[in-house]
C-alpha cells in the first residue's frame, strides 16, 4: 500500500511537471503547428503523416527534445483525425486507420447527417484519446511487459483474429466478402518472404517490396469514389445538399457516452493492438469495429449510418495512437513507420528509446504524453473548424470535384516512391474497387487482407521456422495464443447464434402471433 | 449466329438454341482468376515454408470463384418481361436524374493524365486534365476553370515542390 502510495506520489509530480513544459507559449506553438499540418495531411488523399514527419524531421534539429516530440507526435494523431473527415463526408479514408469509419460514417453522411457524423468522429477520437493516453500514464509498463511477449505465434493468431472480422463487415453474401479477403490476402503476401524468397513479384522490381497498401486504398477507395461521383450532380445526392448545423456537430461529440460500452471497449481495443509491434490503428480499428457489431443487438443496422459503428473504429484508432506510443517509448520499438520516425527524432536528440529512456529521462515522457493529452484538446478544436469547412464540399459541384480528387490522388501515390507504377496500381485497384462495390463485394474485405497478409504470412512462417516440429502444438499451448485463440473462436460462434436466435425469434412469432402467454 | 444484349448488370447471349446470361460479377471473377493463375505458377516454385499459405489461399479462392461463376452464368433461364421492363423504365427516371456520362471516364482520363505526365510533365499535364474533364463534365464557366485548372498546378507546386520536396514528373520533353 505505502509502496503503491509512494508509485501515485511520483506519477502526480512527474505529471504537474508535464503540465508546467505543456503550458509554455513554445509548446502551445508546436501543438498548433503539427495539430494543422497533420489535419491537412490526413484529409488529402495518398498524405501520410510518416512522409510529412520524416519531411519536418530536420526542423526538429532547432528544437528541443520535448518541442521535437510534441511537433511530431500531434502530426501523427491529427493525421487520423483528418483521414476520418474525407472518410466521413466522401468515403475516402485519409489513413489506413479510418477506412473502417467509411463503413458507417459515409452512409450517415449520405442520410444527411453529416454534421452529426463528424461530431461522433471527433467526439470518439477526443474522449478516447485522453482516455487512452491518461491510461498511458500509469500502465505503461506493465502494457510494455505484456506487449514484448507477443511473438511469431501470437502475432499470426492476432492476423488470424483480424481476419475473423471479415464476418463483421460483410452485409451481404460471405463467400463475396470471403472471396474479396482472400484476394487481399493473395496481395498482400507479394514480395520477399520471411525466408528471403522473392515471392509473386511477376519481375517487376517494383514489386519487390510487395504492393504498398496506401495505392490500394487510395484506388479502392478514392477512384472507385471518383467514378461513383462522376455520375451525380453532388456528392451526396443529385441536388444542393443542405448546410449541416454546427448545433449538430456539438451534439454528435456526446454520443459515446449513450453508447459507453462499445465506446470503451474500443478504446481498450485499440490501446492494446495499437501496442503491439506491428498491428496498428487500421487492425485496432477493423477489430473494434467486428467486435461492437458482434454484441450489438441489432448487428443489422451496421453499415446504415448507425452511431456505434462509428464510435467503435474511431475511439480505437485514436487509442492506438497512445498504444503505439507505450512500445515506441519503453521498448524503443516502432510499430509503423511512423514511429520509426519517431524514435529517428528522439535519436537526434541524443536520446535513446527504450527501458534506459524510462530509467534516466522519465520526466520528459511524462512530460511528452501530457502534452499529447493537452494536444487533443487543441485536435478537437481545429478538428470541428476544418471539418466544419470541408463540409462545404458537399456543396460542390462533382464536374469540379471529380479531375481535381483525380489530380490529389494520383500525385499523393506518386510521392511515395516516386514511382509511376505506384499510379497504375491505384488506377488498377479504382477499377477493381467500382466493380466490386456495384457486385456487392465489400471493397475493404480486400483492404483487410492487404493489411494483414505480410503479418500472417511471416509470423507463419517464423513460426514453422523456430518450431519445425511441433509449430501446431505450439501455436495452441502459449498462453497468450490460446487467449487469441478463444476471441477468434468467440468472433466466429457469437453471429452464428446471434442469427440462430432471430431465426427461431421469427419463427416462433410467425407461428404464435396471436396466443396470449399470460397467466390470468 | 449470335445477338448480344445488355441487361441490368449482365450480358445476353443469344444463339438459335440457347439464351446466356453472364452477370456483370464474372468479370471481377475473371480479373480475380487472371490474377490467380499467374500467381499460382510463381508461387510453386518456392520453397515449402514460403507457399504452404499461399496456396491453400489459391486453393479455396478457386473453389469459391468456382461457386460464384456458376451462379453468374444462367444457360436458358426464363426472364421475368415484366420484371426487365420495370427495370428499364427505373433506368430511364435515373437517366433523367443523373449526370448520364460515361462512368469509366475518370480511369482512362486518369491513364491519359499519368501518360502525359511521362511525356510532357506535370505543368502541361495537370491543368490541360483538369480544364478538359471540367469541359467533358458540362461546366462552361471559362474563368473558374482557367482559375482552378491553374490553381490546382500551383497547389502541387508549392506542397509537394516546395514543402514536401517531391520531385514532379518533368516528362521526357523537358525532363
């Protein structure tokens, strides 16, 4: 108890100290400019907030470690803020991390509740954010402890788990949905394989290091969306949409707290995938998504525009951020390319990422994870601005929108690598993602497996590497994995006898319509 | 010998004997297929550890393609009349509605775009692409889409010259 006492004392000081460094003109400055410049990059499509980090890295030269760490990091969360508003209003996700909202929010927008859509988004992201990153605070290094001892069979259970959730955005035929994952899947497994195999790369040196899933969703999404638009006066319907309220985005931000039980959930969701190396905000937030649908009570109404299926990718999307963070910062291991970035910056600075970081500078990442908490407040703040304003797009004329989504499109592929080829696949991929929307396969089943595949496959193949003998057993006798392995099982079971159940529910109404079962 | 129609989604093939209808979902079977087959000769090659998964992949997205082909392929089965006229006269008030183009414009206006970018540079290419699919698309506000198509260029200019430091394609011309 006195030790447990002693631990709270020295959290408090460590973190009245971070809330000194945050309220500085400096810090306050730096919040700004990256909350901006990450909400600018996520709304364009092909933007990546890693290219805009590694791109300002070098400004980062003239600041000091906590200003660097502050700048950088709210461009990274703010990016999945941005990316969830062109999900929200035009179904084209700005990260990978809310193409899930594309799959409730869009259809809200479509009903014509934009503005409450957008409200939810950002009310999710805000309250799951400080929620998360305040979690940071006092878990993070048990959450670090328990995220290291992931390895090649828990992480291809993880990608296993993750395809599991193809049964949660599929609304129509499975097999369609089944057939658009395992297609993913077939992609994504393109490249060098964990044995260094050059792997169904047909000769092209391009693709070597397999298909870069930004021009896949970039195609899928955005051009498939383009020649959608191309054929509507508006993005949303064939006349002048009316101009959403301001009323309605602030009544939106209060939502999670009608539906706290998904909301929480979620951001436990997206905390602990976001931990674990090599997962992200796009698997936390496709899990938290298949899991909300899977206990909600009405499963049907997902993919209509109802509001938890909005609350659930983006609380664990943002909650991901602070997960990422929790490995990035104690173990010094960056779970994208962003925090790679990241523990590059801190680098710099003559700082060392990992358990010496905890050891000898916890002041100043107890100092770095307040700002990020001021900073969602700040995120909110903007966030509501500029969507507010970018829902003006819906006022625009598609014969404007359409060259010029084009045009941001291509050229946000090509700056990945600089690579025409990159283009071509995304053209390949818009003309895949239309047709696959007009015969009702699920665009971000493809998506899904895209995202997952490297994982599973070279966690597989570690896993028969380090076990050649026994990998099966192995796989199902790990702790961790057999704890996988039963929410996989759980996932599965749950809409077999959710639907089993509405079944005899409607046969039983159709034969006893009638019959009055109470006692008199 | 033949006669070819087009339904809602599908194709009508008429010989003297039989009536094919192949829905518009075969094609993405097709591409899926074109795809796998290739797929599959690159990946037998590798060594066991490397294509245990990717071909139990081919293996059940070739059964399941199978399933849905068959379904997509209907050989002589009697179409409701009344049920295709409904649906034509659905097509003719959407017509009425919608901005009736052709709906794969975007693509190849996207390929003439990446085309030209490699040939004469990103400077010509952007803003003849945009004011042209503006003309296409019906709008005849001269000066909004001179101010946009050259905006646009001066966008990518600055953020991805400028601010991002990405090299634009010059194009062969004036590369």
């Amino acid at each position: 108890m006195r030790r447990g006492v002693l631990i709270l004392d020295t959290i408090g000081e460590l973190i009245i100290n971070g809330l000194k460094a945050t309220a500085t003109i400096n810090a306050v400055f730096y919040i700004c400019a990256g909350t901006l410049m990450g909400l600018i990059v996520g709304i364009i499509p092909g933007f990546q907030s890693a290219m805009a980090v590694a791109i300002l890295l070098p400004l980062t030269l003239f600041m000091g470690p906590f200003e660097s760490m502050v700048f950088l990091i709210s461009i990274y969360i703010a990016d999945i803020y941005g990316g969830s508003i062109t999900a929200t209003i035009i179904n084209i996700p700005g990260t990978g991390a809310s193409v899930a909202t594309t799959l409730d929010g869009y259809p809200m927008t479509q009903k014509g509740e934009c503005a409450r859509a957008l409200g939810i988004v950002f009310g999710s992201s805000f309250f799951s954010g400080i929620i998360a990153y305040i979690f940071m605070l006092f878990v993070m290094l048990p959450i670090a402890r328990f995220a290291i001892r992931f390895g090649p069979p828990e992480l291809f259970l993880l990608g296993i788990w993750g395809i599991t959730m193809l049964s949660s955005v599929s609304s129509g035929d499975m097999r369609k949905t089944l057939i658009a994952g395992l297609f993913g899947l077939a992609i994504g497994s393109i490249g060098v394989t964990a044995t260094g195999e050059w792997r169904a790369n047909f000769g092209s040196l391009y693709l070597i290091e397999g298909v870069n899933f930004i021009p896949a969703i970039i195609g899928l999404y955005a051009v498939s969306e383009v020649i959608s638009m191309s054929e509507r006066k508006f993005i949303v319907r064939d006349r002048l949409p009316e101009i959403p309220k301001l009323s309605n985005v602030l009544k939106g931000l209060f939502e999670p707290f009608k539906n706290i039980g998904v909301f929480l959930r979620s951001t436990i969701i997206g905390t602990i995938i976001g931990a674990i190396p090599a997962a992200g905000g796009t698997i936390g937030s496709l899990v938290a998504y298949g899991d909300a649908r899977s206990r909600d009570s009405k499963p049907e109404l997902f993919g209509t525009g109802y509001a938890p299926g909005i609350i659930a990718p983006e609380s664990a999307n943002n909650a991901s951020t602070g997960g990422a963070l929790i490995t990035t910062f104690s173990l010094g291991i960056p779970g994208s390319a962003t925090t790679a970035v990241l523990i590059g910056a801190l680098m710099i600075q003559g700082l060392r990422p990992g358990p010496q970081l905890l050891r000898e500078q916890i002041g100043l990442v107890y100092a770095i994870i307040v700002a990020a908490i001021i900073a969602q407040i700040f995120m909110l703040f903007f966030s509501i601005i500029i969507g507010y304003k970018v829902v003006g797009i819906l006022g625009i004329p598609t014969q404007i929108l359409v060259p010029l989504i084009s045009v941001f499109c291509m050229f946000g592929t090509f700056a990945i690598r600089n690579a025409m080829f990159d283009v071509y696949l995304m053209i390949a991929f818009g003309l895949i993602g239309w047709l696959m929307k007009r015969n009702g396969y699920p665009p971000v089943a493809i998506v899904l497996g895209i995202v997952l595949g490297p994982m599973i496959d070279s966690e597989f193949i570690r896993t028969i590497t380090l076990w050649p003998d026994n990998w099966m057993i192995t796989i199902f006798t790990r702790p961790i994995s057999i704890f996988i392995f039963i929410l996989i099982a759980i996932s599965l079971i749950t809409p077999i006898l959710k639907k089993r159940n509405k079944n005899k529910n409607n046969i039983t109404n159709k034969i006893l319509p009638d019959i009055d079962l109470s006692e008199d | 010998m033949f006669k070819f129609s087009f339904r809602d989604k599908s194709i009508v093939v008429e010989t003297k004997k039989n009536k094919i209808e192949i829905k518009e979902e075969a094609l993405i079977l097709s591409i899926i297929i074109a795809f796998i087959i290739p797929y599959y000769f690159q990946i037998i090659e590798l060594s066991k550890r490397s294509k245990q998964l990717p071909l139990f992949i081919v293996f059940i997205i070739s059964l399941l393609i199978l399933m849905r082909l068959i379904k997509c392929i209907n050989i002589n089965k009697e179409t409701d009349k009344s049920i295709v006229k409904s649906k034509n006269s659905q097509a003719t008030k959407e017509e009425g509605s919608f901005i009736n183009k052709f709906p794969l414009l975007p693509i190849l206006g996207l390929l003439f775009l990446a085309f030209g970018v490699s040939i004469v540079g990103t400077y010509i290419s952007v803003p003849v692409f945009v004011f042209l699919m503006m003309f296409y698309y019906g709008l005849r506000k001269w000066v909004i889409m001179i101010l946009l198509s050259l905006g646009v260029t001066l966008f990518l200019y600055f953020v991805f010259k400028i601010w991002l430091m990405v090299p634009l394609p010059q194009g062969i011309i004036f590369g």
